[in-house]
C-alpha cells in the first residue's frame, strides 16, 4: 500500500474550483451564533488555498438583524 495522503492534498484534490480557467468563487461563512468556528474556519480555508498560489481577499461583514432582539428575563 502507498503511503496515505496528508489533509492539505486531500483537500486540495477536492476542490474541483481550484484548477486553471475556473471562474473566481464566493465562499460565505455565517452562523447567527457567535462562538462557533467562523472566524477559524475562514483563517484556515484561505491559508490552505495561498499556500497552493490561489490569490485570495478576505472580507469580515456584520449583517443588520432582520428582527428586534426580544428582551431577556
């Protein structure tokens, strides 16, 4: 048997996007909880896409509430 392929070539063999004459993609990463990865989530993903030479611009946006917070007891 081979020897077994590490995380970063099995994620990058299973981004079909990522190879040449690709149009540009917009990934967007949300949660209405806070504390749940995000952030994280996006740091790695564009780190592990530089690190193959994809060009990569990371935006943070906060989205307005689409409804009123109700009150807490």
């Amino acid at each position: 048997m081979g020897k077994p392929l590490g995380p970063v070539r099995v994620t990058y063999g299973a981004l079909p996007f990522l190879q040449p004459g690709t149009v540009t993609r917009t990934i967007v990463m949300c949660n209405q909880k806070g504390g749940v990865g995000k952030r994280t989530t996006i740091t790695n993903l564009a780190g592990t896409l530089a690190a193959y030479g994809q060009p990569m611009h990371v935006r943070r946006r906060r989205l307005p509430r689409l409804t009123p917070r109700e009150p807490v007891n």
